[in-house]
C-alpha cells in the first residue's frame, strides 16, 4: 500500500484572520496523512519513536491553488512516491470535494536518538512495496 | 523579582477567521511570560529540564475582556502569586497600551521524568523571595 | 440535546518538549467539542457567522490531571451546563479509554460583527433544551 | 532595503515530542520575518489588509539542516529574491549563531478580499528597490 486518504474539517484554532486555513497548518495535515498511512500498512509510528528511531523532516513543500475556510469538509490524499534506505518521499493532495486546493511533498530520513542518520528500517520498507 | 514584562507582537500565525488572536494563543503567551520571569530572576528553565526537573500545568484559566488582532503590539506582566514545595502561582495580565485585555492564572506542579510529583527546588522558591 | 461526545487522536504537532501533548492544545479541542455538538443539535456554527453572529469566548478554565501522548485516541465529552439569552457555558470531560485527563469550563457570549453584545439566537438556545 | 533580520528564542509550545522545533512552525517564523521586512521598509502589512489588499501564499518551500530546541536563540534573515507586479519572492535563512538551520522560499500573491488576482501595489515595489 502506497496510498491513502483521510477526512477531517478544519478547525477555527487554523484559521487565520484573511478567514483561510493558515499555510502552516497544511504540514501538519500532511503529517497526519503520513501517520495514518502508516498506520494502514500495518506500522506504529509512537513504536517506532519508542523503539529509538524517529523519521525527520529534510524538506517540505506546498503549491496552494485555492484557500480552505472553517469547517470545510477535505479529504487528504497521502501518497509514497520514492523509499530508500536513504529516505522516504511523500506527496499530499488536499481536496474539498472534486476541488484540488494544494499540492506539498515531504522527503524523511531516518534518524536515532542522538540525531545520527540512519538506514530506513527494512519492515519500513516492505510496507511500502520495496524488495530489501 | 516576582514580576516581569515582556513586549511581543501578535502574529498572522496566532489570529482566526473572527480577525482577533485565537483565545488558545494567549496561553502560549503566558507560557513565554513565565519563562521570561525565570530568566529575569536569575534562572534558566531549559537547564532545569536538562537536570531532570519538569514544571507541569495543573490548572489554568482566563478571562477574556478585549479581543486583540494581528500586528497589535502587546505588554504581558506576569505575576508570580504563590510559591511553595508544592505548587506555584503565577497572574497574567495583558495590556494593549492602558487597556487591559485579559486575566489569567496558572498553578504549575514539579515533577521528574517519570511524571512523579517533586518538591519546587529551593533555588527556585530563593528566586522568588520565598525563604526557604 | 446538550451533551455530544467525539474522538480523534493527538496529532505529533500538538505535543511539545516534554513529549506531552501541549496545554494550550486542550482548548483547540474543546472548540472542536462546541462546534460538533452544535452541528448534532442541527445547528452550524458557520453558518451562524455568515449570518453576522459570533460567539466569543469569555471565560476558560481547565484543571489537568494525566497527560496524553502523541498518537492518543482521545475522547472528549461535550456538555452544555447553562444557556440563556447572556451567555452559554460548556463543561469538557476528556478521556483515555476509562481515565480522566482534564476537565474544562467555557463561557461563550453572543457578538455581532462589530463586536457589540447580542442575545443569544433563540434558535441556538431551543437547540439546547431551553424553551424561550 | 531587501533584507532584514530578526530575532527570538523558540517558544515551548512550538516545539514536538521530539525535543525540536515543529517543521511547521518555521512558516509561521518566515512570516513574521516578512511583516518585519516590510515594517523596516516603512510599509504596514494590517493598513495594506485594511485597504482591502492580501499577499497571500502561492508556494512555500523549506529545506531544514539541523534542529533548533526550546529557548534557543536564533536569527531570521529574510530577503526579497524577486519582485514584480504578478509575485514577490522571499528567500529566509535561520540561523543560531553560525549555524544555518535551514532556507526557505515562498511565493506570494496579491489579492483583494473576493480572493480575485491584483497587481503589487507600486509602492510596495517602490520599497522592494523596482523601478515602477
């Protein structure tokens, strides 16, 4: 499994005062939309935090084609596009209902405690369809 | 020194679609007051957490009498109302020029890592005039 | 009907150093709280601004007793305790399975766009049981 | 002037359980550094709002290098990459001390308050240094 979608409505506490959903916000959708594809495939992010491993942030970015209000009812459709030892990419496409409002990507490396990069774990990556 | 202000901008970040700073916000604001007296005082909050010590909310609250909006430029005076071993009581009062925006208060226990409820080091209470 | 419950996890941006989730976050929730159980009143909250109403937030107090983690499945109990032409209060109950995280109180007023005091809609106050 | 740094220490609330700053919260950084460019430029981004004139977000970028903590204290420099009548290009570079913790890019746009396209008003290129 590569993909996955999930739905949620903004809440007042992200919007901003232009009356839209704050561009901040849109990331940590996106990292919800990360976790929750995880958790489709079967992983446990907080057991692999646990576990001495955390997956962080290298870059990010968003393309915003039409603004979310309040209460707006979207579906975020979360999807792996590269994984590697090295790194895990993810793209993100925001919609109310046929209407795509954004586009971001994410790309994660895998590190331990002390901050040292790591190798993706191999379980990582079989939930996402690489052969290791 | 048991009072302390600080100046601060509201950010874009920090308003919602009413057009005011969203009542959430201002406890993040509290939360730099604090930190802000402690350092005023002679201490170092970051250092206290490094040494095991953790300062947790227990009780909050505010009361709302003028709105703020994006850009106002905000005073913050935090009080420090009681300190003991067992729990410590700070005031918060914002202002916007002479008017005042809000009230809110806070009582902050001390734990350890586990979570496990500590004794306020008496540094800490010298530092607000407690003797100890 | 003046008590709704909902559930929903803790996103990993609403957890701060301490690896708990933040205090002022409770307060985001609890806005969610208001807001679905008005829409399982019938009410829309949205709709209500449209219309040139608001209700703003007075008053807010909550009391923590257990704090909740990343990646929680949370359930927060939503209970109108008063509601009159001045003012609606809520009370928030929030849960992990059986134990009770926090427990908050808000106290709404009725505002028009220009931020002068109005009676709270008739509709609103049906909604909740009150005859008017 | 084209550039223009701030500074301030990292807020606790704006931290994760990982210990670091949320990737999130640099956009919320990059637009104070913007509005602060601006106000250093002699401009007012609230006026420019309340002449009936939004910049709003087209695309956000970040690339992060290394982590910043709670109570670090960091420099923002913001730079103006591009600017024209269609977009006005940032370029943001944090800092602690000598560390470069990450660049970021966004691409704004100006419209009025039916969301419909506008031309930068000319004296904001004025200020940007564009020959109008």
């Amino acid at each position: 499994m590569r993909q996955h979608e999930i739905q949620f409505r903004v809440r007042y506490s992200e919007t901003d005062a232009m009356g839209f959903l704050h561009h901040a916000n849109y990331f940590s959708y996106f990292e919800v939309g990360r976790t929750e594809l995880f958790r489709a495939q079967g992983g446990d992010y907080r057991a692999m935090e646990e576990g001495g491993l955390f997956l962080v942030v290298a870059k990010l970015d968003c393309r915003y084609r039409v603004p979310a209000r309040f209460d707006d009812l979207l579906t975020l459709r979360t999807t792996i596009t590269a994984a590697s030892e090295a790194k895990l990419e993810h793209e993100y496409q925001l919609f109310r209902e046929e209407t795509l409002l954004c586009t971001g990507h994410s790309t994660l490396a895998c590190v331990d405690r002390s901050g040292a990069l790591q190798r993706m774990p191999a379980e990582l990556l079989r939930m996402c369809g690489e052969s290791t």
